[in-house]
C-alpha cells in the first residue's frame, strides 16, 4: 500500500514539475510553492480514500474464501458420508440376493422353465388360428419371456388357461366376425369359419393368417377343392367333408407359388411351343375352311344333285354333263372319260387334307425337338452348379416338357380334324364313284 502512495505521490511532483516548468514565466515562486502544497494535500486525500476503499475489500475478498473453504469441506464430507453408505448398501444388497436365491430353491427353476416352454410357446400361439378369433393372447408370454422376477400367481393361471384353450379349440369348428383384407388389399369385415387350427374359410375361399391379419389366399385351390368347401359351408346339420391344411397353412402357402398349367404352357413355350402354335392355328384354319365347304357347300350340293336329272355346277353335275355329252360314245370310252371326270374333281375335293396330316405329325416332332434342347440346357445346368438344388432340375426339366405338351396340343386335335375332313371327302369321292358307275349301268341298259 505505502509503495502506492509513493508512485502516486512521484507521479504528482512530476506532474507538479512539468506544470512548473510550464507556468514558470508566469507565476512567482511563492505563488508556485502554495499551489504545489494544495496539489499535494488533494492526492493525499484521494490516496487515502483509496487505501481505504482496499481494505474494506480484502476483508470482504477474505470472507468470501473463508467461506467457501467452509462448503467445499462441508461437501468433502457429505461425500465420503455418502460413499460409505453406498459401499454399505452395495454389501447388503449382496447378501439379500445371495438370501434370496437361497431362499427361492425350487421356485428359481421353476421361473426358468416357466420362461422356457414361454418362449417355445410364443410362435405356435402367434401363428395359430386361434389367435385370428381371441387376438392379442400372445401379450402374457412375452410378459413371462422378458420378466426379470419370479412369475406372479396371476401369470401362473393365465399361462395354463392359455395352453388349456389352444388344446381345446384345436378341435372346435367355429364361426366369427372379423375383419379380412381381400385380394385388392381392403379390409372388410366378414363371416369367417374356423377349423380348428387347420383352415379359415369364408364362403368357398380359403383364408390365411399371418402377421396378425386374416388374408384372402391370393391363388385359391383346385375347383373341387373350393366346390366341397361351398357344400361344407352349406351344410347345416350331419356330416360334411372338407380339405384341411394338415401343416396349418403350409401347403395353402404353396398355392401361391403353383402355376396353372396354362400359364405354365404359356411362359415356358419357347421357340419350338411358339412354332407349334403357329402351325396348329394353320392347320385349324384349313381343317375349318374344308369342313366348311365339304359340310355346308360341297356335300349339300352333291345330294341335292342325285335327286336331279339336271346337271349343276357341283362335282356330281359336272360328271353328269360329260356322260351326257358322250353318252352315244361305245362302253369302255365312255367308262374311260367317266373316270376322268372323277379323277378330276377328286383334287379339289381333297385339297389341304394331307397337309393338315402333315401339321399333325409335325407338331410332336417340334415338341420333341423343345424338349431335347431343354434336356441339354438342364445338363449344362446341371455341369455348371451340380446337383445341390433339385427345384432347379425339376423346374428345368418341367420347361423342357413343355415343348411335348404343346406338340401334342396341335397333334390331338388336328389329328381328329383331320379324321373327320378325310372321311367327309371320301364319302363324297365315293358318292361320285356309285354315280359314275350308276350311269354306266344305265348306259349298258339303254344299249342292250
């Protein structure tokens, strides 16, 4: 403080000294003297002032610390208090444990089998069917699952009702309203019918369950499989049979993946299947355009013109105008001009049936032809990743038939088409043949 006031005070004689030096041409030495001193006693006042303002600080700085020494050694000691009574409770709780598993014995094997066959049992009652009528059954086993104490008597009982009502309704059959989401993905509410835990039904639909929704199965069984599920619905009273699920949903899931046989014939026809069809439509045209004229034009004509003297413009009144144009010509040229006229209409009357012959004996040939190719690729398939999977064969080699089926597609009815076009023009060349010897029989008779 004293080393203060004294730079204070040099700072005022310097001051002093250069105001002096300043104002020393215009004051005199007494009056210079007398403002020095006023200078000096004002700064003290002010120095002192100060010195005062200091110490109350210090004092005021000095409490502060004193008191906070206080609390920070006040709080020391609430810790370690409170750390010794943590290390205390660490011990007891340790033993109450260590009391309480001696205590718990049997019921501590107990929790942990209780937690087991709850655990085994969420998925079944998850995924039954059962849970589509009483939703929500699976919140207590997973209560029991992730409990962390002994099971309450009340999760006990609850846990027997559970496996007592899932083993009762596996053999009830049921009806119930619950909401169904269709094939378009809205949710409407219908009339469902349980089978035990084997199939729901609504109408002669089958339904699945999964994910906590019932579902309209996207691809339904076979028609008898949907037509015995109408009458099972219809049924009021006695016995009615019906197709169950024995996987409980397995093998309706598989529905989805099976393809109809005609998108299959129809994804996997290949080259080959594309051909035959071209050919079978081929054929099927010229077997309609004959079976039209020999039915419809030809064959109507021709008996319209056995009852007729008159020829007209068919096979038979063609055959007709040239016996009646040789008819004063001898036996054996007449005969001879006849079977020309026979011979002639013949072409006509016969005309595309050897090639729908033809088509029908091409088509399995293209179809072997599919299927050999198909068999080769399955082989190099089977080269190239072995045979660790038998859905890739089994599809492979399903392609490969494919070309067969579609070969014996076009032979089967082409086939019969074809019986049927060459019989209709064979009674028809036979009905020209009777005519033509009919009027050489007449010929002979006119003669004699």
């Amino acid at each position: 403080m004293r080393n203060l006031l004294a730079l204070s005070l040099a700072g005022v004689f310097a001051f002093s000294v250069s105001t002096v030096s300043n104002a020393a041409e215009s004051m005199s030495h007494s009056d210079l003297l007398k403002k020095v001193r006023d200078k000096a006693r004002i700064q003290e006042q002010v120095n002192n002032q100060r010195v005062q303002t200091f110490q109350k600080e210090k004092s005021r700085q000095a409490s502060l610390l004193a008191d906070a020494k206080a609390r920070l050694a006040a709080e020391e000691a609430r810790s370690e208090r409170l750390k010794n009574q943590f290390d205390e409770n660490e011990k007891q709780l340790t033993q109450i444990a260590e009391d309480l598993r001696i205590k718990q014995g049997n019921l501590g094997e107990l929790f942990g089998v209780v937690r087991q066959a709850a655990n085994s049992l969420s998925g079944d009652i998850s995924s039954s069917l059962v849970s589509a009528q009483y939703p929500g059954r699976d919140a207590l086993l997973n209560k029991l699952i992730e409990a962390e104490g002994l099971p309450r008597m009340d999760d006990l009982r609850g846990f027997y009702v559970l496996m007592l009502q899932e083993l009762t309704e596996q053999g009830k059959t049921t009806s119930f309203a619950a909401d169904v989401v269709n094939e378009e993905g809205r949710t409407e509410t219908q009339t469902v019918e349980r089978i035990g835990t084997f199939n729901l039904l609504t109408g002669k639909d089958y339904l699945i369950y999964e994910q906590g929704q019932i579902k309209t199965l996207q691809v339904q069984p076979s028609a008898e499989v949907r037509d015995l599920a109408a009458e099972y619905e219809s049924t009021d009273s006695g016995y009615a049979g019906l197709f169950i699920d024995p996987t409980k949903g397995g093998i309706l899931q598989l529905e989805k993946l099976k393809m109809s046989l005609p998108d299959r014939l129809w994804k996997y026809k290949g080259f080959a299947g594309s051909t035959v069809m071209v050919l079978l439509a081929i054929g099927i045209l010229i077997a309609l355009e004959r079976l039209f004229t020999l039915y419809m034009v030809t064959g109507p004509k021709v008996a319209s013109q056995r009852k007729s003297s008159t020829p007209g413009n068919n096979p038979l009144g063609r055959i007709m105008k040239v016996y009646l144009a040789n008819k004063d010509e001898d036996v054996e040229n007449l005969e001879l001009k006849l079977d020309e006229a026979v011979l002639k209409e013949t072409p006509k009357i016969e005309r595309g049936i050897n090639l729908i012959k033809v088509i029908a004996a091409l088509g399995p040939l293209l179809g072997l032809l599919g299927t050999v190719v198909g068999m080769i690729e399955v082989f190099q398939s089977i080269t190239l990743h072995g045979t660790g999977d038998p859905r890739l064969m089994a599809d492979g080699i399903s392609q490969a038939l494919v070309t067969t089926v579609w070969g014996l597609l076009a032979a089967i009815p082409l086939t019969f088409l074809h019986a049927v076009v060459a019989g209709k023009s064979k009674n028809i060349i036979h009905v020209l043949e009777e005519q033509s010897t009919g009027l050489m029989a007449q010929h002979d008779e006119n003669n004699a």
